[in-house]
C-alpha cells in the first residue's frame, strides 16, 4: 500500500493546484477501498477525501476518535492505493498527537487532512496547526493541504449567530495566517455568511460541508469557496439504498431496475 516514493509530493501539490482553481472543487467522501474506487471512476472526481465518521462505523466504531489510530490510517492507505487520484484524510483532532498522526498518514500516501479544534484554545490549536505544518515539510511533502477546521457553528448552541459566525471567521483567518492552506467550517450556512467567512479568509480558502439548506453549488463558487465535502452523509446515502433493498425483499420484490455493475 506505499505509495512511489515521488508520488506523494506531486499528489499534494496536484491538491493544493484543485483548492486554488477558482472552480469549486467537490468531494464525495469515501470509507474503504471499494467506496473509492467507485467514486474515484465516476466521471468528474478529482480527488478523494476520507470521512472519519464513515471509516469508524465500517469497523464497529463511535466516531470522536474512538477507532485506534493505527486503524484508520491502515484504512486510508488502502483507499490511496485503491485510486490515483489525490486522497485527502480526516483525522479528528490528530489522535492526541496531530504531527505523528499526520507524518503516518503521509507515510500512506496521504496529501491533505482535515483536522478539528473541538474549540480549544485558539492558541493551542495553531501550535497544532503549525506542527503539522513542519511535518509535511520535512516529510518532504511542503504542498500537503491542511484543512483546519473550527467547529463553533457546530457547537454553537443557542448563542447569537452573528457572534457565533464572527468568532469562526476570527478562528478561521487565524488558522490561514498560521499556515494552513484552507480552513473548515462545518455547519448550515447562508449566502451572507459565507460571504462573510471568505472576506475573512480570502477566496479559495474556505471548505464546507454540504447539508440540506446550503446555497447551491454554483452559487458557493461565485462567492469563492474552494471546497464543498460531504462527510458521513455518503456513507449515509448508501447505506439508505441498502436498507430499501432490504425492506423491497422483505416485501417479496427484488434488485431495482437500475443496479449498476461494478467494474
């Protein structure tokens, strides 16, 4: 599952090339090798990116960094080698050690990360931010996409939104001047907000995650926002299909008409 040795350095920077395109880069998130080698064949996938939610459940897990660690980058080192395409992973909060974390998954192939405050202390979070940085670097991989995220709009609670969307956009501008290629809110937005998040960050630096009631897609571009994933909700998706196979067999019917095959 290792990648060539020359493959990694040109795979991130193949990712960063994606993040900066001012062409809303989307990713379909993946959870093992078969998951992204079928997204990865799908006409206009660019790159992969893991969803650690989706790996801890396919091994029996909670999600919250609950799978070992040694676990999941073995699961994403299978899913680099199931494609060519550039993977990017997430990995919560590094596990409890982000630059050893990130400098195993590089190890794998691995060219960006996600990588969550869990609203820390915002100086806390940027040594983090920094360490891995350096990492990447002198893992020879200095193109390697960080994708810091904040999760204030998801712990948000009932606090006032437009406090909570200001203290994010400060968390996300500080997590870009530390160093990290783009930042990561996650949550519902609305077109006012994002606007303000990528005045904070600057255009292709925000990701988001795409959830019901989300701006379209086309609209998330023009406003600049370099990223939209969609985490669990994949996984999700499948899995939904497979419980109505279930339920049609159940009700003495069968396979629908449009089961695709598998190459």
């Amino acid at each position: 599952m290792t990648p060539a040795p020359d493959a990694t350095p040109g795979a991130a920077a193949e990712l960063l090339r994606l993040h900066r395109d001012p062409t809303l880069l989307t990713v379909v998130n993946v959870w093992d090798a078969i998951s992204a080698k079928v997204v990865a064949e799908t006409p206009g996938t660019a790159a992969l990116a893991t969803a650690s939610h989706s790996i801890a459940a396919s091994y029996g897990y909670e999600d919250g960094e609950q799978i070992p660690v040694e676990t999941m980058i073995e699961a994403c080192g299978r899913i680099v080698a199931a494609t060519t395409l550039p993977v990017t992973a997430d990995l919560e909060a590094g596990y409890g050690d982000p630059g050893e974390t990130v400098r195993r998954a590089i190890a794998v192939g691995v060219v960006g990360c996600n990588l969550e405050d869990q609203v820390q202390p915002l100086e806390e979070f940027l040594g983090h931010v920094e360490t891995v940085i350096d990492t990447a670097v002198a893992e020879g991989v200095p193109d390697f996409v960080l994708n810091a995220r904040t999760d204030v709009l998801l712990r948000a609670g009932d606090r006032d939104r437009d406090v909570v969307i200001s203290e994010a956009a400060v968390r996300a501008r500080a997590f870009v001047e530390a160093g990290a290629p783009v930042v990561f809110v996650p949550g519902k937005v609305t077109e006012d907000e994002v606007a303000r998040l990528v005045d904070a960050v600057g255009p292709q630096r925000l990701t988001l995650i795409g959830v019901p009631g989300n701006p379209p897609l086309a609209r998330l571009e023009e406003l600049g926002v370099a990223r939209v994933s969609y985490g669990p909700y994949s996984q999700r998706v499948a899995l939904t299909a497979l419980q109505q196979l279930v339920e049609a067999v159940h009700a003495g019917g069968g396979l629908p008409d449009d089961v695709r095959p598998l190459n």
